[in-house]
C-alpha cells in the first residue's frame, strides 16, 4: 500500500485544521515554527494508519522481532523524509504554496535532532530507514537526549561547546508514553537480591520510522531518566530550595548529554548510568513485550534479535541474564545460553581507546550484581574454551570482549575490517570461537543520501532509468550505457553544478564567504580524530598554498576546501587541530596572491543537514585515514553515490568502493595497513620521512615559527613535536605521496570530459553501498528475520 494519491487541498485541510486546533493559531498570526509543525501534524496523521498496520501484523505473523540498541540515532530533519516516503512532497509543496508559503523554507525550519555524533549514529539512522523499507519488524532503542552531543561554534578559531537546544520546541514526530516506565536502579549491595541504592525512572518516547512508499513503519523507542521521587517537598519546606531539586537534577542528567566528557570520575560514572540506563530499560521492554504475548521464556530467543551497536550496550549480556535467572528464575547456566543467542555484536573499531573498559571499583559500586553476573560468564568462557582472555584483567572490566563472549555472532563492517578484527584485536577470541566473527559491509540509505538531499541528480536519473532505483539501488548500473553519450555527461554535470550553486549560496549566507562555484569542491567532513587526518589535509593544503605562492602565473586549477566536524569536548590534539584549519584559512583566505585559487572553509556545527548539501556538491572526497584504522565510513559512501571522486588509503570500506567504482575513478595513496604495522617499528621514521620532504619540512617550519598564529608563536609547537617524536598515525610517512596525488587531481579536473565520466560511474557503480543490503545481509545471517511484506510490496 502506498500514499501516492494525497490530494493537495486534502493536506492543506488537514494543516490549517492543525494550526487551529493543535497550536491554536489562525493564519493570520501563524509563524514559520506554526506552519512547519501543523505540516508535520498534518503528515504525521498518515504516518499512523501503516504504522499500526505493522504492528498488527507483527503480532500476527508471531514472528521475531530485530531490536538495535545503540547510543546514538542521528536521524536528522523528519519532515522531508516523511514527505517523501509518504509521496506526499508534491502535495505539500502545492498545500503551502496555496497558503503563500515556500516548502523549501518550511522544511528548513526544522531543528536536526540532537542524538548522536557522527558515522555510529548516521549509520543507525538509515539501518532503520532500510528496516522499514524492507518490512521487516524492528525497534531501535537509544536515549532522548535533552541537548545531544554539543553545539559547536569557533572563537577565534578555537572549538566552543555550547548546549544543543534541539528540544527547546516541541519534537513533532514523537509519541510521549508515560504508561510505559521502568525502574533503573544504581549501586546499593547484593545480599541474596540487588538492592539497589538509587533508582531513576525510564519514560519511553515512540517516533515511527516510515519505510519507502509507506508500506511499513517500525518504532524508535527513546528513554528519557526521570527521577523516583519528583520532588522533596520536605526540603523545599525546611527552606532547602537547592536540596528539594536534588532527585530531579541527578535523573535528568542521565540523559542531558550525549557522550558527558569523561576525563574526570564523575564523567566516567554518568557515562557508565547512562550506557546501563537505556540498556535495561529496552531489555525490560523486550522482554515484557514477550511476556505479554504468552510465550515461554525459555523460547526467547525464537522471538528476539538484539544487535548491539559497538560496546556501548555491552552490559545488554549481564542484564539479560539478571533479568532472566533474578526476576523469572531461569537457572544461570541456561539463562546465559538463553541470552547468547538473543545477542549479536557490531564492532565499529580497533582503536583501543574505543573499546571500552570501565575501572573496576567504579564498575563494582554503580553496578555489583552486574559484576557478580559477569564473573560467572568468565568462568563459564574459560571452562568452555580453555581460553587465557579475561573479562575482568587489570583492575578493569573490558566491554569489548564483554560483547564477544555474550553474543552469538560478532561483525564487522567492511572486508578488510572484519579480517583485521580477527587478526588484532579479537585474535584469541577468533581462535576460542572460531567462525563467530562474520563480516557486514555498511551501507547508506538511497532515499536520504541520494533521493532527498539530491533532487537535481535525482530526476536525471528518473528521466534516465525510471524510479525502481529507490529501492533496489543496484538498479545504478544502467546509468553505464549512458556514461558515453555526451548529453547525458552533460545533464550530469549540470546537476553537480546546481549542487554546487546552491552549496555556494549556503556558504554566503551561513559563513559569509563568497566561493566560485566552477572552482574544484574538495571537501572532508567527519569526526576530528588523528587517525582520520585532518591534520594531514591541511598541511597538504599549507604546501599547496605554497606552491602557488611560489609560482604565481602557473595554470592552477582553482580549488575551495571544506572541513566539517566537532572534536570530544576532552579530546586536545583534535581541538588543536580545528584551530589551526581556522588559522590557516584566515591567512589563505586574505592572501591577494592565492585568493582566487585556493580558499578554506570550515562551517561550524557539522550535522546531518549541514551533509545534505555539502555532499551533492563535492567533486572530491577526501578519506585519508590511517590504513588499519577505519572501520567502514559510510560518508565515503555517500559521497561516492553522489558522484564524487574519492582521495583515499586503502582503509574501510574505500577498498571496497574502490573494486566496485574502478580503480581507474579513484585516487589511491598512502600505506597498507600492513606497511603501516611495518613502518611503526623502524626507528625515528617521522624524523626521516620529514627529513625527506622539503614541501612537508617547509610546512612544519613554517606553522612553528608562527606564520599562521601571529602573535602567538609558538600555538602549534606541541603539533609539531607530535609529528617528529610520536606520529602514530603516519601523516609523515604518507604525506608526500598525498600531495603527489592532490597534484594528480588537479590536473584530472581539468580534463572535464573524462572527470565527469569518472563521477558518473562512481554514482552507477554504487548501488552495492546500500543499506537495504546490508540490512537484508543482518537479517539473513545474523537474525533469521524475514519481511513481513508480501511480494507486491504491502
């Protein structure tokens, strides 16, 4: 069943209904926060007829359920999404258009939902994109953030972290359910029975999550912390104002802030609430839904699938287990297997860091039946395996191998990640479980991240193949025939062109830059993270500046560099880094010599919006991680799919881009990651690799003596020492043969017959990067979770 038939003045009766009777407003005082929630009211009303259709279905078919718990959601605007999946957004464009309204202005009003950070959480985003699209019945289950990650602005170059006030309006497209709350205890003491010292309350926040045409809608369940006791009246009356909010401010804190700086004791124990807070709150759920359907509880895991997303659920394996054999009887032993195979496992990471461990005391008081539980799986894995891997080592609980021991299946999330999972960092966990550990190449969305944020490549592409495309993105390869007529090229270009216009008129309005849109749009936008080497970006561009510098009158192809991300609010080196991006673009940018040639940018707050038309308008795509690090990336993806040429290593999933999209469409460069475990061991090799380049040793001269921190010399002196005593990440080693290939670019751009072939290809060749297959991958063998659409779609 599909929404394609919404009439016009149908929708517009049913916003001007809403601007009356939900907000109370008549057309005449009505602002763009009234029209863009009685819009999103108005469509949300169609949303609920395929979302309980679903659910009845789901009860029906008595079938099992997928439940993805994960600490970030990055969902972003809902309103276009909605619109399009319901086919409604030619009706809605007429509706406003009627009233005296501009879509495009009303969308834009929305606020991006502060619920995550980068890849983790876009990721999560389109899985339930192509859950629903695929029909196949799901929960996602993470933490309604109050202010999400931060909000990031530049002070003097430097990162500011201010609150994100996303939920300062009402979030339209959720369904508060104060009837389903849970009890989250902390601490306390285990005498026969977890007595826990200070419990807080789980509120459930519903947002249905539309696939494709409307024929299917799951639910993403957000918990939000609200304390046991409202408020002491006891101690407001004896004058404690402070005292009387107590309960309230340690509740809310639980789920004020995504990822609370954890440099300090009290960041670490908030972190540790929050990651158990939410991860009981949906195994309570789970298993009372179960529950309530009459099954027995030895046959769970018949009914239930719950992916973990990286370890931040990790402690899903001791819960369940507590919640099984504390609160239902289950003998231990069984209660394990039970929960084992309920469980499967996404690693996202080999940086250390990133797989967590959590001091034992600490562990131990916010959690002590949870450790109890957690000796008893470490025996039970050593009696089993005769393994040496500890879960508890070194005074620590490690989440990571927490997660491997618990689940039945553990992936990873491209080829060569998967393989190096089972060669580092889980190496003895492969050999103690051999053939647990399966790969799951990450995909993208189509309908978000080619369909939505690209209308102009979108309707060439209609025109071209028809719109099957959608939802079987494979369909991409028909555009191969077309490559070589050179009308298509050019309608092709022009919609890169368009993209880029537009990009430009955002810049001028957002940043109040002026950019030519005929110049190259090199652009990097992810996380700052060493291993992902912005720095190494920018001391190319430094190099590059001074190339042209060096030779004025040469033919150099104009080129504007974009950077976008935020870096942890604890994390130094990586804020050092956004500082000196800052410093450097001010001298670039004011320099009348290079001006015209070269310009860098770097728009604050990255986020989902800020993606959607940054992507559409990238020429080149710049992922130069430290080969052996990236997981996947998914940015590297989209970029792809929308006809962007990629810079990059052989790292994540570019190895795989690069065999679908040619090794001819791509700019490969840098170290193996087995060069890379090789390179770490010579001695003094920075020291030597910046010996050897005159073009990096300028660079790094240049940015110690102070060229770009005037008055402050020596800003930048300990990223400079970074990269002779301790460049972990290899940006020495690698960085002559990156300006070797930018140069390659540069002269590639020129040629634009032959580069808009190369990016039409790339976006033809795509289609594998899908998360619909991903999705159907999980579900295949990971799950055994079937659609629960029939073939005609409904």
């Amino acid at each position: 069943m599909t929404n394609t038939t919404i009439a016009p003045e149908d929708l517009q009766k049913s916003i001007l209904q809403h601007l009356e009777k939900s907000l109370g407003k008549d057309t005449q005082n009505a602002t763009l926060y009234d029209w863009r929630t009685s819009l999103s009211l108005a469509l949300r009303d169609l949303v609920v007829d395929p979302w309980f259709r679903s659910t009845r279905k789901t009860y029906e078919a008595a079938g099992k359920r997928v439940y993805y718990l994960s600490m970030e959601f990055l969902i972003g605007r809902l309103l276009e999404d909605v619109a399009i999946n319901l086919g409604a957004e030619d009706a809605s464009r007429k509706a406003l258009a009627d009233l005296g309204l501009e879509y495009d202005k009303v969308v834009r009003d929305e606020p991006d939902a502060a619920l995550g950070n980068g890849g983790l959480g876009r990721l999560a985003a389109c899985f339930l994109d192509s859950l629903s699209t695929l029909g196949i019945p799901a929960y996602g289950y993470g933490i309604r953030y109050e202010h999400g990650l931060f909000e990031q602005h530049f002070e003097d170059g430097r990162q500011i972290e201010v609150a994100e006030g996303w939920l300062a309006q009402r979030h339209t497209w959720e369904f508060e359910r104060p009837e389903v709350t849970y009890r989250i205890g902390f601490g306390g003491h285990v005498n026969g029975n977890w007595e826990p010292a200070e419990t807080v309350i789980a509120n459930a926040y519903d947002t249905p999550i539309l696939g494709w045409k409307g024929r299917w809608a799951n639910t993403l369940r957000l918990w939000s912390a609200k304390p046991t006791v409202l408020f002491d009246l006891g101690s407001f009356n004896r004058g404690d104002l402070v005292g009387a909010v107590v309960p309230e401010a340690l509740a809310r804190a639980i789920s004020r802030v995504l990822y609370p700086d954890d440099t300090t004791e009290a960041g670490k124990e908030l972190r540790l609430k929050q990651e158990y807070f939410f991860t009981s709150a949906s195994l309570q759920d789970i298993v009372r839904r179960f529950g309530s359907e009459g099954y027995d509880i030895d046959t769970l895991a018949d009914h239930v699938a719950i992916q973990l997303n990286d370890t931040h659920p990790a402690i899903a394996g001791p819960e369940l287990i507590r919640l099984l054999a504390d609160d239902h009887g289950v003998e231990m032993a069984r209660a394990i297997e039970i929960a084992r195979d309920c469980l499967a496992y996404t690693n996202h990471t080999l940086l250390p860091e990133a797989l967590e461990r959590w001091d034992l005391g600490l562990f131990a008081r916010t959690l002590p039946r949870h450790l109890q539980i957690i000796e008893t799986i470490e025996a039970d894995h050593l009696s089993r395996t005769g393994s040496h891997v500890r879960i508890i080592e070194d005074h620590s609980v490690k989440m990571g191998e927490l997660a491997f021991v618990m689940a039945h299946c553990v992936n990873g999330v491209s080829a060569l990640h998967s393989e190096l999972v089972k060669k580092t960092v889980f190496a003895d966990l492969n050999r103690d479980y051999p053939g647990r550990i399966i790969n799951q190449t990450n995909g993208v969305t189509p309908r978000r991240w080619l369909y939505n944020c690209n209308a102009p490549l979108r309707e060439l592409i209609n025109r071209t193949i028809g719109e099957s495309w959608v939802d079987d993105l494979d369909q991409l390869k028909k555009l191969e025939t077309h490559v070589s007529d050179a009308g298509f090229l050019e309608d092709f270009m022009a919609a890169k062109q368009a993209n880029k216009k537009r990009l430009a008129n955002w810049l001028g309005e957002q940043v109040g830059q002026t950019v030519d849109p005929a110049a190259m749009f090199d652009i990097q936008i992810k996380r700052i993270h060493e291993y992902k080497r912005q720095f190494m970006n920018i001391l190319e561009t430094i190099a590059h500046w001074n190339e042209i510098r060096d030779n004025p009158n040469g033919d150099w192809t104009p080129r504007l560099k974009i950077f976008g991300g935020k870096a942890a609010p604890g994390y130094f080196v990586a804020k050092e880094i956004i500082h000196l991006i800052n410093d450097v673009s001010r001298v670039i940018n004011t320099d009348p010599v290079t001006r015209d040639r070269l310009k860098v940018i770097y728009p604050p707050n990255y986020n989902v919006s800020m993606a959607e038309v940054l992507i559409p308008a990238a020429d080149l795509s710049e992922q130069i991680s430290t080969a052996g690090k990236e997981a996947s990336g998914t940015g590297n993806m989209k970029f792809a799919l929308n006809g962007a040429l990629t810079i990059g290593t052989l790292d994540g999933a570019n190895v795989e881009i690069r065999e679908r999209v040619g090794e001819e469409n791509f700019f490969l460069f840098g170290l193996t990651a087995e060069e890379v475990v090789n390179r770490r061991t010579q001695h003094d090799f920075s020291r030597t690799a910046i010996a050897n380049s005159p073009h990096l040793a300028r660079v790094l001269n240049q940015i110690a003596d102070g060229l770009f921190s005037a008055g402050d010399p020596g800003r930048y002196h300990g990223l400079v020492t970074l990269l002779y005593e301790h460049d972990y990440f290899l940006v020495t080693c690698d960085f002559d043969d990156y300006h070797a290939t930018q140069n390659k670019v540069d002269t590639a751009f020129v040629d634009r017959r032959r580069w808009s072939e190369m990016a039409a290809l790339n976006t033809a060749r795509s289609g594998w990067f899908s998360s619909d297959r991903t999705i159907e991958g999980y579900a295949k063998d990971i799950w055994n979770t079937p659609s629960l659409l029939d073939k005609s779609g409904s």
